[in-house]
C-alpha cells in the first residue's frame, strides 16, 4: 500500500509547490531590470555561495556535478528566463516546463532500453496536444520562438533528471548546491557575450529591492527551501504519495500570473492546461499502479515447486 501524507507534511507538499509555481511570477519580476543570463548566474552564485563550504560535497561524480550544473543552469533556466524576458508569459511557462516530465520518460526508456507502455503514448499525446493548443493561439505575450525555447528548457531539464538519477545521489539539496559551481559561470560567460558590459552594468544599477529581492527568492525559497522540503519528504514518503503534487505547479503559476500580473486566461489556456495536466495525471497515476501491482506480485508467496 502506498502511505498518505500527514495533514503537516501534505501542507508542506503545497507549500513547495506553491513557492515553484509562483516562483514564475518572481522570476518576471527580476527580468524587469536584470538581462536574462547575468539573473541566472546571479541566482546560482548565490545557491553555491556560500553554501559549499557549509554542505558536504556529494559522493558523485564531479562529472555529474558538471553535466547536471550546465543543463539545468544554461539549458533549463538560461533559456527559460531568455523565453520570460519577451516572449513567453509566466502562466504558460509554467505549464510548458511541465513538459519535461514526458522530456524525462523518454529518455529514461532510451537509456534503460525499455519498451514503450501504452498509457505512456496516451499520456504524451494528451501533453503534445496541450502544446499544440499554444502553439495555435501564439499571440504578443507568447510566441513560437518562446514555447521552442520553453520546450527547450523543459528537455534540459528532463537530461538534467537522467543525470542526477545516474550518478547514484542521495541528497538531491546538496547536488543542486554543488552542481552551482557548474552553473553560474558558463551563464556569466553568456551575459558577457550576448547582452554586454553596459547592459550589465545598467541592469545591477537599476535593480531595485524588488528585483534582489526577487534573486533571493530564486535562491532561497525555489532552491534550497524547495529541494529540501523535497528531498525531505520523498525520504519519508514513497515517491507515488509525494510526486502527483507536482501537478499543482502549473496551476499555481497560471493562477498567480493572472492574478498578479493580469495575464488572461481565455478558454483555449484552460483547454492547453486541462490537457497537458491530464496527460501528466494519467503518467503518474498508471505508473502508480504499475509499482503497486509489482509491490502486490512480490507479496505473494511462490506455490509448490513441481
């Protein structure tokens, strides 16, 4: 049997994944005044520091640390910001990175060799037709540059996933902080070369408490807070009791962005959302069955030998 949450610990549970879902709507507070690739060094300097010298370093791989800090730094949130600073809004952008859950399966099944399930096929194409939805109805707020950069981001992510899972870690807190050290100067470098000294210059200049404020919550609550309360519970809890709450991620950004920012939320949003989620639940709900169904095989007693 899969255990429930405790009251506590299910409060803990929308709490993390309100702090990621809304963390869209501080992440275009910052852009307001920071260029996209100094935020993203910026925020995972601040993840690294000071931390490594507080947090033991993980028994992985410094390869691992590598390849992890590059993905999700560069690939997923270097583009994701690069998308958030003009051509994606916050609400879809927090639906379209939930992409990376499909991003993840089918990698996982071309690294482990595995066969394609058939509630997967049917939980992908739930989730390319959500996609399909916004890419029809493109408009000023979110264009095709942004939900390619958006579906982008989403794979790195999903690569970033395989790599954490191959390194054998145990302590996803103390990888992301270390995986830092990997982030942040190639996001520097990339500032350097494509937005430049003066932008650079103006953007620190201009900031103002909102917009550190903003770098901080990036740092504070969407990383440290979030992976540890993560962490925590998936070391309490099985992961099929703990994992279906990452659902409400995109409800929550979607609901913030509209209303803190005054994003619409015309039918054809609800129908992307309403499909792409159903795609997901169906993901997490058959894979949930499956592990009972093997839990329950395994329970049972071999019969006489002949």
């Amino acid at each position: 049997m899969t255990e429930s949450l405790s009251l506590r610990h299910f409060l803990l549970a929308v709490a993390v994944v309100a702090v990621w879902g809304t963390n869209f709507v501080v992440i275009r507070v910052a852009l307001d005044h920071l260029p996209p690739f100094l935020f993203g060094a910026l925020r995972f300097t601040l993840a690294c520091l000071p931390g490594v010298f507080f947090v033991k370093r993980p028994a992985v791989p410094w390869k691992s640390l590598a390849a992890y800090g590059v993905l999700i730094g560069s690939g997923q949130f270097g583009l994701l910001y690069y998308a958030m600073r003009s051509e994606i809004s916050p609400g879809l952008a927090s639906l379209v990175l939930q992409m990376q859950v499909f991003f993840t399966i089918g990698l996982a099944l071309v690294v482990a060799k595995e066969r394609v399930k058939p509630y997967q096929l049917a939980a992908l194409a739930l989730g390319a037709a959500g996609i399909a939805v916004i890419a029809a109805h493109t408009d000023g707020s979110t264009t095709h540059l942004g939900l390619a950069l958006g579906l982008l981001a989403a794979f790195s992510w999903s690569a970033g996933n395989i790599v954490a899972k191959q390194s054998g870690v145990s302590s996803m807190l103390s990888f992301v902080i270390w995986a830092s050290l990997f982030s942040a100067p190639p996001l520097l470098v990339l500032s350097l070369l494509f937005e430049g000294w003066p932008a650079i210059r103006e953007g620190v200049a201009e900031a103002g408490l909102a917009t550190w404020g903003a770098v901080l919550w990036q740092t504070i609550g969407n990383t440290l807070f979030g992976y540890a309360a993560w962490g925590f519970l998936l070391s309490r809890y099985p992961a099929a009791s703990v994992t279906p709450m990452a659902l409400l991620v995109p409800v929550f950004g979607m609901l913030a962005s509209f209303l803190w920012l005054g994003e619409p939320l015309p039918l054809w949003k609800l129908a992307a959302a309403a499909l792409v989620l159903s795609g997901l639940a169906i993901g997490l709900l058959a894979s949930r069955r499956a592990a009972r169904r093997l839990v329950a095989q395994s329970a049972v007693p071999p019969g006489p030998s002949a």
